[in-house]
C-alpha cells in the first residue's frame, strides 16, 4: 500500500538546515545576530514585523519560511508557492541614524541589487531588475518574474525587508503564466542552502556599504550597479499610478531618493515614487 504523499516528502526539495545555517551566517561583529526557520507561516514579513513591535526581534533578525501561504508583495498582492520550492524570508533592520529618512526608499532597491547578484552567482542565471521590487529572468526567451521584495517601517524606525524567490517551480505550479523560476530558466543549481547564504552575505555587503556611506547610493555604488542591472531603464513603459491614473513615456533615470524618472512624449520628466511598471515592447 503506497502512503499518501505529503507535501513535506519531495526528495527534490530538501528542507533547510537552521543550525549549519546559524553557524555559518552568525558572527561576532556581523549584520546577522538571528535565523530561524519556520516549517509555514502566512508572511514572515508580518511575523517578524510583530516580533519587532514586542520586542522580542532585534536587528539582524532572520526568518525564514519553508513554506509560506500569504505572502505580501506591493499593493496587498498575495505570494504563496509549494513547500520548499523557493526562499521566502524577512530580516530586521535599523538604518536609522546612520542613514536619513529621506533615504531609506533606496532599501528595497539595494535588495533587489544584492539578491539579483548572489542568485547569478549561486545560480548562474543573468537576472535584471524591475522598477521598483521586482526580479526578472528569462524563459524561453522571455522575460519573466521570480522574485520581488517588499520593505516595510516598523515603530522605533526599524525596517522589516522581506524577499521572496521561486527556485524550483515548475510550470504547472507558476501562481500565473508569465512568472518564472530559477528551474525554468535553466539554473545550473537549485540547493536552497548556498543560494540563501550568498543572499545573505550580499545583502550584509550591500547593506554595510550602504550605511556607512549615510545612505547615499552614489557613494556606495548603489546608484550606478542598480541601473547597469536595471532592465527598466531606457525602455518605453507605462506607469500605472495610485489613484487609477496612467502614464506612457520612457524611463529615463534614477533620482536621489530611488524615484523613477519617465519621461513623457511633450517631454516632461516626471519623478515616480510609486506606481505599476508595465515594459512595453519596441516596434
């Protein structure tokens, strides 16, 4: 008689292990001082969030879903895969005071710098960036999500970022047709274990650099890294703006607070801090 087949039994996807982990991501003088693992949870965003209200999470806070069954991306989008079949974490971090307020914006962009580059190496698969949260890779040659990010403010100005990759989705598992995964896109590797630990310690990097240069993303190299990977930048797009509004142009630059400059077709340049990001093909 062949036992039901539980969604925590695919050989394929090994759950992770929180003690090799802590062991080789925790150090003395270090960005992370805490990893758990959690086998499910709704969003490790709003956990560690909580957490971090109560007091109970401090900076450098790591956690870590095997499965997660409401994640949240902008604009109250949901995020759930299958278990084990990508990396869904929240890390806990004080910016302030080394960094200002006025550039804190720029956080969520150094996130998707530093995971778009710890996935090429540990994956090697070319990834690109999608104003404002977005991952991109390419499948069957088109360009395709798998990963976004989303930072939110917790009281005392401690700053919650949470990432969320699909790793080993296949197609019939995609939350929709046109996302992807680093399995679709040919990834030489998908072991959940080195590509969260390069995710961390490029995220460490980045994040150090960052704050010692007060936030500004020219001085650390933010500025420029973020629009050699950009694959928003030159392009025609059209901005779907809160409120319902919409507005065609081309993308043309990145400003000091991380806003994206769009250039209409009457030429006027208008800075976004938020809105939809539609790529629109060139004839």
């Amino acid at each position: 008689m062949t036992s039901p087949r539980s969604r925590w039994s695919d050989l394929d996807r090994p759950p992770l292990d929180a003690r090799a982990l802590r062991a080789a991501m925790i150090r003395p003088e270090g960005l992370w001082t805490h990893l758990e693992i959690t086998e499910s949870t709704g969003s490790t965003n709003a956990d560690l969030a909580e957490a971090a209200r109560a007091g109970t999470a401090a900076a450098g806070s790591v956690l870590i879903a095997e499965e997660q069954t409401s994640g949240r991306g902008r604009l109250g989008r949901r995020w759930s895969a299958p278990s084990r079949s990508g990396l869904f974490l929240s890390v806990l971090l004080q910016p302030e005071p080394e960094v200002p307020a006025g550039r804190l914006s720029w956080l969520p962009l150094l996130a998707g710098v530093a995971t778009a580059a710890a996935t090429s190496r540990a994956a090697g698969v070319d990834t690109a960036l999608k104003w404002p949260n977005d991952l991109l890779l390419t499948v069957d040659g088109e360009e395709r999500k798998f990963g976004g990010i989303l930072a939110e403010r917790t009281p005392g100005g401690a700053v919650v970022l949470g990432i969320g990759l699909n790793v080993s989705l296949r197609a019939d598992e995609l939350p929709v047709p046109h996302a992807g995964s680093l399995l679709l896109a040919g990834a030489v590797s998908t072991d959940r274990d080195p590509l969260l630990r390069a995710v961390l310690r490029s995220l460490a990097e980045w994040y150090t650099r960052w704050t010692a240069a007060g936030g500004d993303p020219a001085a650390c190299g933010l500025l420029e890294t973020y629009a050699a990977g950009s694959a928003t930048l030159g392009r025609p797009v059209r901005a779907e703006l809160p409120g319902g509004g919409e507005l065609n142009g081309t993308a043309e630059a990145l400003d000091g607070e991380g806003r994206l400059i769009v250039e209409a077709a009457d030429g006027a340049r208008h800075a976004l801090g938020a809105a939809d990001i539609v790529h629109l093909r060139t004839t």
